[in-house]
C-alpha cells in the first residue's frame, strides 16, 4: 500500500472497509485542487482530524488552508474567468454533462465514503449521489419522462434554454434584459449533505459562467476530494472550479473576504451566516446568498389518514438522523387525534428507524455532544421521553443517538433552539388559529409539513406559514427550478433555475431606439 493511499483505491464497502481496519492503516490527507492540479500541503500546514462517525476512528487528516493558499485559488479562479465566461454554454454544457457522467459512473465510490465520513447509512448516502447528479443533469428516468413534457433541466441543459424578456416604451425605444457571469464565487457548504449540497451550488455556478472556489465543511471533505479528482478527469479547464479544505476560521473567512470573490453562496448555521454578512458588508457589490438553519414544524390534522400522516411525519423527522436543514423536529397535533397519534409514531418509529440498519451515527462527537446536552436539559427539566432516552457522556465506539420522541415544556428551548439530530417534539393544539401560531412561533422560517385532508384548510393554514417550502402530504418533494430558500433567520436570497440565475449573473437592461 502506498504512504498516502487516496480514497479512490477503496471504491466498494469491502474494500474501505478493510483498509481501515488494516494494521498499517494510514489517513487520507487530502490535498487542495488549485489550478487544475493537487497541490501538495506547505511544510508549515496545519491539519484537522477527520474520525470515521461510525467508529470514532480517525481516518483522514484535513489541511487547514491559510488565507495565502485561498489567494492562489482565488487567483486561478480569477484568470480562469475571463475564458470560462465567454465559452459558449453548450460547451459548458459538455463539460457539465461530463462531470454528471463521472459521479454517476463512480456512484458507490462517492456512497460509500460519504457514508464513512458523515455517518449517514449507505442507502441514504447512494441516494444523495444521485441527487448530486441531478444537479448537472437529470438521472435517467427522470430525462425520459422530461424530454417527453419537452422540459430539459438541470444546470447543463437549462442553460441552453434561456430566455429575456423585451418592452417597448411608448415612443418604441426597445429595452431588453442582458445577463453576464458575475465572476468567482466563494462556495461554501455544511456537513449534512456534503457532496449534494456543494454540487448544488457547483453546477449551477459553471453552467452559468462563473468560476469558483469552493469549501467543503471541514467536518466531511472526502467527498469534495473525490469531485475534486472528478474535474481533473473531466478535463475542466484549469482554475474553473478550485476546491480548498479547511476551517470556517481561517480557509472559509478568508475566502469569503476575498476582494476578487465577487460572490459567495453560503449553506450553513444562522450564526455563519450573520458572520459571513458581517464580512462581506463593506463590499457592498458581492452578491451573497445565505441558506441557513432551521426548526421546522410539521402540523398533523385530526382529518389525515393515519396510515399515511405517521410515516410522513416519521420520515420528515428522522431521515438522515434528522440531520437535514428541511426535517420537521417540530411535530404539533390536533387534540382529538393527540393520544392515538403518540401510539402509532412511537410504534413505527421504533419497528422503522434502527440503529445501524436504517438510522447512521451523527456527524462527529461535537455535534453528538450538542444533541446530547438538549436530550439532558428535557430530562432534567420537565420532558417526557416516549421513545430515545440521554445517551452516555463519552460515546464508547462511535456516536450513535437513538431516536427520541418527546414533550417538553411550552418554554422549553427545545422547541426553540435547532437540534439537527435525531430528536422530535410532540405537542398538541385545538384549532387552525393556534397552530399557525405555533408553526410561526419560531425564529426560523425554513420549510414546514401540512398534513391535512382538508383542501380550503390547505390554502388557509399552508398560505400563513412563515416557511420557504410548505409540503403538503408530503416531504423533500423537490423540482429544481423552485425556488429553494428560508425566511427570517433561515435566510435571504432563494436559490434553484432562474434563482440560481439571479445568484450568478449580472442583469443589465439595454435600451435601444430606431
Ligand atoms: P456551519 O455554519 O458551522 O458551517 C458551514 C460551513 O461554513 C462550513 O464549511 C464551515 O467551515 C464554514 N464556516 C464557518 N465559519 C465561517 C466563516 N466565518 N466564514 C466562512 N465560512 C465559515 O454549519 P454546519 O454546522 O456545518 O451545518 C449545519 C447547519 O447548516 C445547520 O444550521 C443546518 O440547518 C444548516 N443547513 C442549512 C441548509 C439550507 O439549505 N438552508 C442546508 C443544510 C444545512
């Protein structure tokens, strides 16, 4: 085996599996792609260790990117610009194609260490790649049914569909609508869906001509390191995407602060966020979408058929071990259905969601400790446990957290304060009025989940929830040219088709007369 091994050796669960049990196991360092190539990490670098969610084992080592290499990709991404922003968008569309050929062709690579990295289950990670694929382009049964409705999406071909709008003034001077490419963008993600939510911020960035420096969370960055290598065998012009590794402190800041980012699109905390606007403030001109954190309610109306309204809620609260921004961890229902609901979820949340098989490890031990300290604080304050119970302080292999169902106080903070694990809160209400109070009792205004039969109810109640994405009897139903995007302290700017647009050009309005 070779000094530094390099992930991509270990494409299937077997073979990374036994790699990191080998005695003469070694981590992965994983380097940043500067310009085209790896670029090996200065003598003076500092590391992060990267553990194995699942174990607790550490098996990768992070450069903690200084603000002197983040110039020289930003610099790259700079002279890159100029090429990239005038190259037709049907080649950009090639080269888009292309990367959504190599994700697609390396699936189980991407799945099985973004498994390994983020804790998530192989299922949910195999599910994720696909998304990312998406991204680029439609997976291959969604383009069938697409080409037949003659709508050809995502990045790679919406760019070779667009359009303008044009308007006469009275005296017949013409004005019409001009986009152009920004110019670099600081893309930076979190840890929950690693590779799908840099890509989504990737794709459309290329597709509509910009160029980029992304970060993935130093939390999970081994699926950045495989995309990296990716663009290399893409054949992506030099400089066109640079992805650096590092903490939000030094490689992130530094990054977003950069005079020549001319953009940056940012998913992450609210906090983060508040910071990133902090920053960037005095650079009035740079455009800065912010997609942060969330606590989303789920209202279960006592009309719903139980049979489909439980495992809705279920899933809503518990995929990805509730570490999805979009989870409903906020569960109120109606009284009249109060008692049989609590039966039947906690019933099938424990038949369902089973650690290992269908329920991963949290991310790492900081963010174990986080859920951890909320499932104290409900013990000792007043909450009662229907499912899950306060895990041990130190985790002993790994940081699994059973799901928990619980009720809490009215003020207790884990009706406030975002979770981001594997934890619900039920309670219940009597009428419309009040559970759009207690949907919108929030300072967030991510998503929501409406589970009623009741259509005048749906327009009624769905219409006044403070939430970028209302699902109605359903969840994480998503086409990407919604607009995708939080109100109050979940953000601002919406992103997802002509959004994305919005995000990553310039519009001018030309006006011409005869
Ligand atoms: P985080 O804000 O701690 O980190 C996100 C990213 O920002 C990381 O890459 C981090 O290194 C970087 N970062 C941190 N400080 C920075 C700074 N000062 N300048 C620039 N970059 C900085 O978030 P997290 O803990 O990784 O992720 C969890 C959060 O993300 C949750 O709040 C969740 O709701 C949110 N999230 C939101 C969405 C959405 O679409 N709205 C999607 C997924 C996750």
């Amino acid at each position: 085996m070779s000094e530094n091994p390099k992930p991509w050796e270990f494409p299937t669960i077997d073979s990374a599996e036994s790699h990191l049990r080998a005695p003469n196991f070694s981590p992965f360092i994983l380097n940043n792609l500067i310009n085209g190539s790896f670029s090996p990490c200065p003598a003076e670098a500092t590391y992060i260790d990267s553990y194995n969610p699942k174990t607790g084992q550490l098996f990768a080592r992070i450069h903690d990117t200084s603000a002197e290499e983040v110039n020289k990709a930003v610099e790259a991404a700079d002279r890159a610009f100029t090429a990239w922003s005038t190259t037709p968008p049907s080649r950009r569309s090639k080269y888009l194609l292309r990367i959504a050929e190599l994700i697609e062709e390396r699936r189980e690579l991407f799945a099985v260490w973004e498994s390994v990295d983020q804790g998530k289950t192989l299922v949910r990670a195999r599910v994720e790649v696909d998304r990312a694929v998406s991204n680029f382009r439609y997976t291959l049964p969604y383009q069938l049914i697409l080409i037949k409705t003659n709508e050809v999406r995502y990045f790679a071909t919406y760019i070779l569909h667009q359009s303008t709008s044009a308007r006469w003034t009275d005296d017949n001077v013409l004005t019409y609508e001009h986009r152009s490419p920004i110019g670099v963008f600081g893309l930076i993600s979190p840890w929950n869906m690693p590779l799908y939510l840099l890509t989504w911020k990737i794709a459309p960035c290329l597709a509509f001509g910009c160029t980029a420096v992304a970060k993935p969370s130093e939390v999970t960055s081994l699926s950045a390191y495989l995309l990296a290598k990716v663009f290399q065998d893409a054949d992506l012009p030099p400089g066109v995407v640079n992805i650096v590794f590092g903490t939000g402190k030094t490689t992130g800041s530094s990054l977003v602060k950069h005079p020549k980012v001319r953009g940056v699109s940012f998913t992450g905390g609210t906090a983060t966020g508040i910071q990133i606007r902090k920053d960037t403030v005095e650079d009035i001109g740079k455009h800065v979408s912010l997609e942060l954190g969330g606590k989303n309610p789920t209202l279960v109306f006592d009309d719903v058929d139980l049979n489909k309204a439980v495992p809705m809620a279920a899933k809503a609260a518990f995929e990805n071990q509730g570490e999805i921004c979009l989870c409903g961890s906020r569960i109120y229902v109606q009284r009249k259905i109060w008692k049989e609901f609590i039966d039947r979820f906690v019933d099938y949340v424990k038949q369902n969601y089973i650690l290992p098989q269908n329920v991963g490890a949290v991310a790492s031990l900081e963010h174990y400790k986080k859920i951890r300290y909320f499932l104290d604080l409900a013990d000792r304050s007043g909450g009662n446990f229907y499912l899950g119970s306060v895990p041990p302080e130190q985790p002993e292999a790994g940081y699994w957290i059973e799901p928990a169902i619980l009720t809490v106080p009215d003020e207790s903070p884990l009706l406030k304060e975002e979770i981001f694990g594997p934890v619900v809160t039920l309670t219940p209400f009597d009428t419309e009025e009040e559970a759009v109070r207690l949907a919108n009792d929030s300072r967030y205004g991510l998503s929501s989940v409406l589970l009623t039969e009741n259509g005048g109810r749906i327009r009624r109640v769905g219409e006044r929830i403070d939430a970028g994405l209302v699902w109605v009897n359903c969840w994480l139903v998503r086409e990407l040219g919604t607009p995708f995007g939080g109100m109050k302290a979940s953000g601002t700017g919406r992103e997802g088709g002509d959004y994305s647009r919005d995000v990553f050009t310039n519009v001018r309005t030309l006006h011409i007369p005869q």
